[in-house]
C-alpha cells in the first residue's frame, strides 16, 4: 500500500516522521513523503533543528486517490503550517471522503480539526489540543493510542512520541486490514 505522510516544510518532530516511516516500509508498504513545497523538508527534535528529508510528492500535483492511507506527524509548527495551507487541508479532508485510513500522532489533529472531520469522532492528542477537538465537535480522551471507526474512515491517533510503539502497530493493523 502506498501512505502518504503530509508534513509542512519545517516544523515535524522527526521521531514522528521516521519510526512510523521505518514501520510501514518493514511491514511492506510504500511510504511517500508529501510536501507542500518541493525540496527538502527540515524535522526537528522538540525545538530544535534534525534533520532534513527530501519530499516526493507536493500536495497540489497529487491527489488522495494515489494514496492508500494518510499519516500525519506530529510537531508543534507542523499541523500550524499545514491548517494554513488549503491544498493541504483539502488532500486530507479528501482521504475521509474516501473513506480511506488515517492516523495522526501528537499535534497533528490540528490539521484535522482544520479539515474539519473530527466531528462526532473520538481521538486523542497532545493534551493542548483537547479543547480544540472538543470545539470542533470531537470527543478528546487520554489514552495511548485510539481507534475510532465511527465515521467515514478509521482514525488512529496517539498522544506523544513514548506512544510510538503502540501507534505504529495499530495503524499497521488498521491499514493492512483496509488493504485486504
């Protein structure tokens, strides 16, 4: 399965990028970074600056329809970046539409409540974003990883970087599911 994962040009925290990376390339699938510039994109480790990735794919010239499933990482700046960018709004709103998968880590939701699909949903995140989610219509609750499969698609999102491990088995299980 090909999977997106949506990130800003700067401003992902780079565990988020790279272990759900590295566990979808090992479990088989085909992880694409998308972009909403082409280049490089810079990850960060909390504040400060990582390393840098180059983007295959730019959210304007790509559609949902080339994808699978979405990944969203998380960063404080990254989703901040994303939720300002229309064509990035519109590429994720779009994999609900589809019914396609999607999982999201840390202060990624906010470019779901952006996209504004978190409506009826339950997720978790970072703690700051609750009463976000809450505003936007969601259910917020505190637990390492959620699946919600009550809506258009199944949502996977986890907290923070020490729920890793259970977020990338459970994307994984959802996304192998979609796949079969």
């Amino acid at each position: 399965m090909r999977i997106a994962f949506l990130v800003a040009p700067e401003g992902v925290e780079q565990v988020e990028l790279t272990e759900p990376w590295k566990a979808a390339k090992d479990a088989g699938h085909e992880p694409v970074l998308v972009s909403t510039k082409s280049g490089e994109i810079q990850a960060f480790n909390h504040l400060d600056k990582a390393d840098t990735f180059p983007v295959d794919e730019v959210v304007g010239d790509t559609s949902a329809d080339s994808f699978g499933a979405l990944v969203l990482p998380g960063g404080v700046a990254n989703p901040d970046f994303l939720r300002m960018d229309d064509k990035a709004v519109g590429f994720v709103r779009d994999f609900f539409r589809q019914g396609r998968p999607v999982a999201a880590i840390c202060h990624a939701p906010w470019t779901l409540v952006e996209a504004d699909v978190v409506r009826d949903r339950v997720l978790t995140s970072w703690p700051s974003l609750q009463t976000d989610i809450r505003n936007a219509g969601g259910t917020w609750v505190d637990e390492q990883v959620k699946i919600c499969e009550g809506g258009p698609n199944t949502l996977v999102t986890s907290r923070k970087p020490d729920d890793l491990k259970a977020f990338c088995e459970a994307f994984l299980d959802v996304f192998s599911r979609q796949a079969g």
